[in-house]
C-alpha cells in the first residue's frame, strides 16, 4: 500500500484544498493528512476563521482522506513519514524547495497550485480580519 502524506491548514476549505487533496491522493492507495492546529497558525502568524477540531473534522469527511493529524510544529514532518510508513510527502508548489530535505525519507512532490483562490482571497471578499 502506497501512503501519501500532505500538511496544511485549510481554513474555509475551498476548491483548492479539495483539488490537493484529490490529486494528492491519485497518487497512492492511502492519504494522511496534517491539520495545522490553532497554536501552531498562531507560530506561522495564520488567523483562522475556522477552529482546528471543525478544520480537521472537515477534511477528515473528504473521500479522498483516510487520516488526519494534528500538525503541531515545524519539525514533525521527519517522525510523522516514519510513523506512518510514507512513500510519498506532498505539498502545493508554493512550497517547491522547502521541503527537499524530506527526500531523505520519502519521495517529495509540489503539485501546482489551483489559480485564482485562496483562504486570504475569501477572507478579503468576505471582508473578514
Ligand atoms: N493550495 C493549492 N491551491 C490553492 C491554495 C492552496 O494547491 N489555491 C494548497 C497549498 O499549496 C497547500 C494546501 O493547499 O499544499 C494547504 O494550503 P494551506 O491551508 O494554505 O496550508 P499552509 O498554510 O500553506 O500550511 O507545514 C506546512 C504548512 O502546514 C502548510
């Protein structure tokens, strides 16, 4: 069984979460996602509309999901893949370069991100903070 994992936030869970997500699995048997939680947005200077335990029961009802977990820090990305027995580290090309390192331990992919959205994008829309 191939086991993909993949880290994010996710807040108001838009078309390109949903379009990560679904490509992220295609290319396994098994998708684990990382939610950020509220303390570590608060490290990465992120604001969330929606709390950790909704953004993670969200993602957690998506088809392609099998597994959420909480991501809690920068450096658990090493222990998360060897715990979890991943093959494949997966993350938007926004990311491309970061996370090279992890090629010691699994197979590392940037898919491109889905242009024209994002929770930042929603959040000015809507005119929230
Ligand atoms: N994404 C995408 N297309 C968009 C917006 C986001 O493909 N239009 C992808 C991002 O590239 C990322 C995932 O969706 O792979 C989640 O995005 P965020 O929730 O913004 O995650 P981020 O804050 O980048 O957290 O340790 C890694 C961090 O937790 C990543």
């Amino acid at each position: 069984m191939k086991k993909v994992i993949t880290y994010g936030t996710f807040d108001l869970f838009h078309i390109g979460h949903l379009n990560i997500l679904k490509r992220a699995k295609e290319l396994g048997d098994y998708l684990v996602v990382a939610v950020s939680s509220d303390a570590f947005n608060a490290i990465k200077g992120k604001k969330c509309a929606i709390p950790d335990d909704e953004r993670m029961a969200i993602v957690e009802a998506i088809k392609y999901v099998d597994e959420v977990i909480p991501e809690n820090s920068w450096d658990q990305k090493i222990s998360d893949i060897q715990e979890h027995n991943i093959d494949i580290f997966v993350m938007g090309d926004d990311w491309t370069g970061q996370f090279d390192f992890l090629n010691d331990y699994c197979k590392v992919v940037y898919l491109s991100r889905t242009p024209d959205i994002s929770t930042t994008k929603i959040k000015k829309e809507l005119k929230l903070k």
